[in-house]
C-alpha cells in the first residue's frame, strides 16, 4: 500500500490540512483512501466526523505509534503525525511510510525549527533515497512579501525537492468545515489551489516519490 506521512517539528503548520486534502483528492479520484491519524489531538479525524455521506469515503483512523503495523492492500495511506516527533520516535514514525512531506510555513521560527527537522530526518531518521523520498512545500503563502522570498531561498537551496507554494486562502477554511477538501468544492472558486497543489499530486504519482529500494 502507497504511504504518504505528513510531518513537521511544529504545530500549526498545515499537517492536518494537507493530509485531509490529500485524503480527499484520492478518494475523489476513486483511490481507496486510509486516513490515518497519530495526533491525539485528533484534527484529521475531526474533519472526518464532519464529512457529508455523499462524500467520496474516507477511511478513517485513531493511531498510537507504538502499535503501528504496515498494512499490506490497495489504495493509499495518508498518515497525519504529530508536532515534534524526535529521536527514537521519528525514526519510528520515517519506517511507516514511503514518502514523506514537509509543510513549512513563511516564518523565521518555523523556517529554523524546519532546518534543524530536516538534517535530523536525514542523520537520525535515516531518511535516504532507497529507503524512503522526502519533499518539502511552502504553506499559508502571501506572495509578495519579504518573508516568503527569504523562505523560497531557503526551501530551494535545501538538499529536497521544494515542490510547491499553498497560498493562504479561506478555501482551506471553507473545505475543512464542511470535512471537504479544496477539491470538492467549485473549481471556479479554487483554480489557483488545484494550480499549486498539481506539482505535489505530479510528485507522488511519479517514480521521484518513491524508494529505489521498494
Ligand atoms: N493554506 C492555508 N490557508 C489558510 N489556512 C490554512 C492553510 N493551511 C492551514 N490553515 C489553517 O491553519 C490552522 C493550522 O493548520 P493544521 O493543518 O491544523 O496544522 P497542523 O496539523 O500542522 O497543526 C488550521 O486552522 C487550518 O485551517
Ligand atoms: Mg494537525
């Protein structure tokens, strides 16, 4: 089964809301979808609780990292991690899935903290191109401001593919409401969303996504 892991050393960065949109986008699509959701806060499953029945289904999922086992089947996996898994935990957390993204939000604290998580996923977790591909993307996006050209400098001179910027926009707000994801709703009202979400759905589809070892 295809394994996607969201994760990020802090909260609020947009985890939850880039795994409920992913969840979405899939099911959408006809790909049967697991949700699977680590944090015990729970925002994943939230979001699930609230989605209308004539939604395409999502799987959903409480999880405890400890009990983890990787399930064997069809579809994909989304997993939604907590803030701030280190050391042991993270490495736990690096096995569970063949690809794993990184949302980073335009701020000098959030953009330092991402630096640090990213050369310990690299050192700690063992994140290496056999074993396991990792991307990061900018999130809650103005254009046009200081901060979001220092973090695309930033983003770009990683040693990680830098996929895409996400503006901030109430579509998010709207979507996760209603338990939707950007692309549930009009596809007038969100055409730049899906515009700048098409290089991560590009990603994950092709073979750079993916382990040369799987
Ligand atoms: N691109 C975006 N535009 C607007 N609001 C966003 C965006 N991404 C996330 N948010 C909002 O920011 C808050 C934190 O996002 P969330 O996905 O819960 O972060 P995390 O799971 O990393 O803690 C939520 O209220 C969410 O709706
Ligand atoms: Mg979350």
């Amino acid at each position: 089964m295809r394994r996607i892991l969201i994760l990020n050393p802090k909260g609020g960065c947009g985890k939850s809301t880039l795994a409920s949109n992913l969840a979405s986008y899939y099911s959408q699509a006809g790909t049967p979808v697991q949700l699977v959701d680590f944090d015990p806060q729970g925002s994943s499953m939230d979001w699930l609780a609230v989605r209308p029945a004539s939604a395409a289904p999502i799987h959903g999922a409480l999880a405890n990292e400890e009990d983890f086992m990787v399930p064997h089947g069809q579809g994909v996996m989304i997993l939604d991690a907590p803030a701030g898994v280190h050391g042991k935990r993270l490495k736990r957390y690096v096995k569970m899935a063949q690809t794993l993204l990184i949302p980073v939000l335009p701020s000098p604290i959030d953009m330092r903290a991402s630096a640090k998580y990213i050369e310990e996923l690299l050192l700690v977790g063992r994140v290496n191109k056999e074993k396991t591909r990792v991307a990061v993307l900018a999130n809650r996006v103005r254009e046009n401001t200081l901060i979001y050209h220092s973090l695309e400098r930033f983003l770009a001179a990683l040693e990680i593919p830098f996929l895409t910027h996400l503006r901030d926009s109430q579509n998010y707000i709207r979507a996760a409401e209603q338990g939707l994801g950007i692309f549930e709703l009009p596809p007038s009202q969100t055409e730049v969303d899906r515009e700048q979400w098409q290089p991560i759905l590009d990603w994950l589809a092709s073979k750079q996504s993916l382990p040369t070892g799987s």
